[in-house]
C-alpha cells in the first residue's frame, strides 16, 4: 500500500519556520543552494510544499505594512507619536528594505504629508513660495487583526482638523499567493481587510489600489470621508460595562480564555478613546467629559484590570510553558504599573483606595512569585511590593 503523501504541516516546526523564511523573502530557489540547504531541496524537489507554506503563512497571519511618512514639526513630536502608537498597538519597527524583500502582506498602509507647503501669506499669488519641510520615514509590520486598533488610534489621537486635511491616506490590497490562488482576496475578503479603515471619518485624502474591486473601493471611501459622528459618552460607558458583565458570565462558566479577551478588549477600548474623546477643544468640536463620566471610566478601567491579573495568576497556575508564563506576566505586571499611573493623565478625581491598591500590588508580587522573579522593576510603585 502506498503511503499517503507528506503534505507541509506533517513537517517539524523547525523546518517549516526555515522554509517560511526562504518562501518569504527574495531568495531565488532556482539558484544552487549554499552548502546544500536541506529544507531549500525540499523547496526544490516538493513544490506542492512550497505552495502550502506560503498560502498557510499568509492567509492566516495576514501581515500589513504600515508605513509613515510625516513632517518632523518640532524635535520630539514624530517621536512621541511613535512611542504613543506603540503603546497602544502590538507594532514591529522594521528597516524598509527589509520588508520590501517580504512578499506576504496582504496590505500596506501608507500615511504621509506632502513634502512642499505653500506660505498661506502669499497662497495663490505669483509670490507663493515652496517651502521644503523636513519628512520622518518610519515602516512597520502588523497583524490584520490589530488593524481595527491602528484605525482606533488614528481616529481618537490623530483626527484633529489639520492631520485629517493635510495627510493621504493610501491603501493597497496584496495578493501575496497570486500564483497559487488568484482569486484572493475575494469581495467578501477585501471588504473584511477594509472594515477596520471604513469606520475612521473625517479623513478626505483617500486611496486605494491593488487587488481591489471597485465597488468596493467607492463605499469605503464614501464611508471614511463622512464627517466625525457625536461622541455618545453615555453609549460608550454602558457599551464597557456590558463588556464586563459578560466577561463576569464567562469566568462563572470557568471559561478564562473568553473572560480575559473581553476585558482586555474592553481595557483597549478605553486605552485607545484618546484626546477626542477626553478632552474638549477647538479642533475636534467636542465639549469635555464630565467628571462625573471620567471618574466612572477610570474606576471600570482598575476594576477590569484587577480581574486581567487575577486570570492571569491562574492561567500561570495552570500552565507550564516558560515563554508563555513570561510573556503573559511582564504584560499583565505593564498594564498594571500603568492603571496604577493613568489618573494624571485622564484628570480623573477618582482614584484607587490604599486596600484597592495593597489588593493589585500583592497580585502584582504573585505573578512575579510564579514566573520565579524574586525581583522585577515596578516603576514608582516597586517600592510597595517589596513591603508585602
């Protein structure tokens, strides 16, 4: 009898991450392999393996390009962008000639400012001078499913009158395994990748291009284009605590996996409100929040964030996988030095009582405890811990 053939996930890990990386970037596989690359022969002599690899890798991580091109206006502001984008969306900073040798995205995102400014002193007239303006150039690799919190992000920090006249936003959907499927991406899918970008508003520089149809193209462009709708703060709270009551349902069910996702989308939610949503000003054409409501969001954002840890201690409990022990802890351990930090930021009068704080801080010395620390840095808070 003959044996069934080996397909690419009947591989080890191993070689599947090497043949990955061979598939991805712009080695030529005709070329005689370097010291007999075993897992490039394999390339050679299977090419159905090949054709699985890339379309495995690709569809099901779905990696987007997102590169910046902006004006440097003062000394620290592209900067801070930066660190501020960073904090709030799972980014990979990547040299650009080193991804464009990646061949799996299946979208790149570009926002940049024109180079050129016109002198608004002599706008239309013969004496209108161009006056070159310093670019930043940034590129940076993410995941198609932490799109929704770049749009987020762009829309709360970044949509004040200026940003969202003066800069383009560009758009191309990749079919990265065109000769394998040329059908990807379907309508269904294209209007999937672009659901995020679609819900942003206010936005007038709109591109998008590739392997795109166009009916597709018009209705987000359409969508993106509409003015900024009313901020309903009162939705936006009630809309939190449902979040919550429904992550409460799950961890009665023991369900700790489903529990922890809906409040870290909850906790993300709030992270990513931003100015837009806090502050009042000119630019947006908002009025404040009120105490009242600040004081309500900052309270559920410590309360969600004590139920992350306490999920978070026996996820740990119950695992015995060192990277992922690690991994959870030192991102559970950041999210609580920053709700620890978050009052000045958000003017909220609310804060922690000293037993709500002694309360987080010890689950704090736990985690550190299970992931075999017996010392971390805690920022300004490390202090207390080491008294418990």
């Amino acid at each position: 009898m003959q044996a069934p053939p080996v397909g690419f996930l009947d591989l080890p890990r191993e070689i599947r991450d090497d043949i990955y990386s061979l598939l991805l970037t712009d080695v030529q596989i005709s070329k005689p392999a370097l010291g007999g690359d075993v897992h490039l022969q394999i390339l050679r002599a299977n090419r159905q393996i090949g054709h699985e690899a890339r379309e495995i890798f690709c569809k099901t991580n779905r990696f987007v390009r997102l590169s910046l091109d902006l004006r440097k206006r003062n000394t620290d502001v592209f900067e801070s962008m930066i660190d501020s984008l960073y904090s709030n969306v799972p980014l990979i900073r990547k040299d650009g000639g080193l991804l464009n040798a990646f061949k799996g995205f299946i979208m790149t995102y570009e926002i940049s400012e024109p180079q050129y400014e016109i002198l608004e002193a002599h706008y239309g007239t013969s004496e209108a001078n161009e006056i070159p303006k310093p670019i930043l150039h940034q590129e940076f690799v993410m995941l198609h499913q932490d799109f929704r919190l770049l749009c987020l992000y762009l829309q709360n920090f970044m949509c004040t009158a200026t940003f969202a006249n003066k800069t383009n936003h560009s758009i191309t959907l990749h079919n990265p395994v065109k000769d394998i499927d040329t059908s990807f991406p379907t309508v269904h899918q294209q209007e999937e990748f672009l659901a995020p970008f679609s819900e942003l508003r206010g936005f007038k520089k709109i591109f998008l291009q590739g392997t795109i149809d166009s009916t597709v193209a018009v209705q987000t462009i359409g969508k993106v284009c509409k003015k900024p709708e009313e901020i309903k703060r009162d939705r936006i709270l009630q809309e939190l605590r449902i979040q919550d009551r429904l992550g409460d349902e799950y961890l009665q069910q023991d369900d700790l996996d489903k529990s922890s996702k809906i409040w870290t989308d909850a906790c993300n939610r709030i992270d990513l409100l931003g100015r837009r949503v806090f502050k009042s000003s000119k630019r947006f054409g908002y009025p404040p929040a009120s105490k009242l409501w600040v004081d309500q969001i900052q309270e559920l954002f410590f309360e969600l964030n004590r139920k992350l840890a306490i999920n978070t201690i026996r996820t740990i409990e119950a695992n015995d996988d060192p990277a992922l022990v690690s991994r959870i802890s030192h991102l559970t351990v950041h999210r609580i030095n920053r709700v620890m930090n978050v009052r000045a930021s958000r003017k909220a009068n609310w804060k922690p009582s000293t037993v709500q704080k002694a309360d987080m801080l010890r689950q704090m010395a736990v985690i550190h405890r299970l992931n075999g620390h017996l010392w971390a840095p805690l920022g300004s808070f490390g202090r207390h811990q080491r008294r418990l």
